[in-house]
C-alpha cells in the first residue's frame, strides 16, 4: 500500500537505515500473525504509530469505498507481498526455531530487553533464538549467551542489551533502558544476513546512527 514491501524486498539494508525499526509482535495466542508448519507467513510493512513501519498479516483484497456508504473488494494487485520467517516471543522463555531456504527473509519480536542469537554449523541453515527475560534479569540472559558460546558453533551472532543498550550512537543524555531494537534477516548467497536496528523508545523514536548493524 505505502510502497514499503518492494522497498524492504529489493534493498533489505537500505530499507533498515531509513527507518528507525519495524514494530512487531506476535501475541501468545498466535492470532498476529499466520504461520505455516515452518514458522513461515506471509506480510505487509504498512505505516503505524511514529511514523515508523508496523508489520502486518498480508490481507490479499482492498475494500474500496463506493457511494451511499457501500464498498467492494477487490484483489491487491502489485502489493509485492513478504514471505519471511517469524520468531515469536514469550515472557520469561526462550523461544526458537531453524531458518534455512523456506523463505528469503526473516523477522522476529521487537526488542525490548530481549537476547537475539543465531548460531549453527554456517549461516544457510541457523537456529535462531529469542529470549525473553521479563522478570529473570540481566543474568539470565548472559547465561543464556555463554550456554550457546559453550556449543562452540562455527557461525554465533548476538544482539541484545550488551549491544543495544550500549549503542556506540547513543546520545550521552539518553536512557539505555529505552533502547529497544529490530532485528530482520536476508537470504543472501553467503547465506543468511541480520541487520539490527536500535531507536530510542523514550524520545521521538529516533534511530541512533545513520546505518543498521550489520549482524
């Protein structure tokens, strides 16, 4: 509808260092967002609050308005949808699952003092994870992190508070507990490649830094 799935499909990194982040998550009942048996659906990046993307349930038909207060659907045509894997989260829980070629993209829940990591034997088929730890606390998550750097996988990537929260890009005035983050994906030929995003939840929602982390 805004251009935003084409954008994000042909230019994955451009799209991330032009906006602040993307908002999402999946509710504990799984009603969000419809996911097929390899924890693949398929979405919109639409406009929401802030003026950041939002993503979305792809919906395949418009209504269009018609006189006398009536309206017609009709199919979405060129609405360039996104398949992408989707990790979703679970206060206090670790929550995880395996990304190899069923999609060429990939999101998860927003950061908000989550553990992002993907680790496994090479970056075309990872386990990636996202824990959560609402009430556990900061040691919960570095346990989490040195159970997985004990594994010795090849391939390790994290992003959590460590790195969001300590932003090289944050202002010095800013709140580091207001640091949230996105973190997507791309099936690239090398394999699978993360971009994390980090914006400031208590101001304006800037993003900080011109560029996403490349994961």
């Amino acid at each position: 509808m805004h251009g935003l799935n084409i954008q994000f499909i042909d230019h994955t990194q451009g799209f991330m260092d032009a906006h602040s982040g993307i908002t999402s998550s999946q509710n504990l009942m799984g009603t969000r967002y419809t996911l097929d048996a390899n924890h693949v659906g398929i979405f919109d990046l639409l406009i929401g609050s802030h003026n950041a993307p939002s993503l979305e349930r792809f919906n395949p038909v418009v209504s269009i308005p018609l006189p006398f207060g009536r309206s017609v659907t009709r199919p979405r045509r060129k609405a360039n949808p996104i398949t992408a894997y989707y990790l979703a989260s679970q206060a206090n829980a670790t929550k995880n699952i395996n990304i190899t070629n069923h999609a060429n993209f990939f999101f998860t829940d927003t950061l908000t003092g989550c553990l992002f990591a993907a680790y496994g034997n090479d970056r075309f088929n990872l386990t990636v994870e996202h824990s959560n730890a609402l009430t556990l606390g900061a040691n919960h998550l570095q346990q989490r992190r040195t159970a997985i750097q004990n594994q010795n996988h090849p391939v390790e990537i994290f992003f959590g508070p460590d790195e969001y929260r300590a932003h090289p890009n944050m202002p010095a005035h800013a709140d580091p507990m207001m640091m949230i983050a996105t973190v997507v994906g791309r099936l690239t030929g090398n394999g699978w490649v993360f971009y994390g995003r980090v914006r400031d939840a208590g101001g304006a929602h800037n993003a900080l830094g011109a560029h996403a982390d490349v994961l």
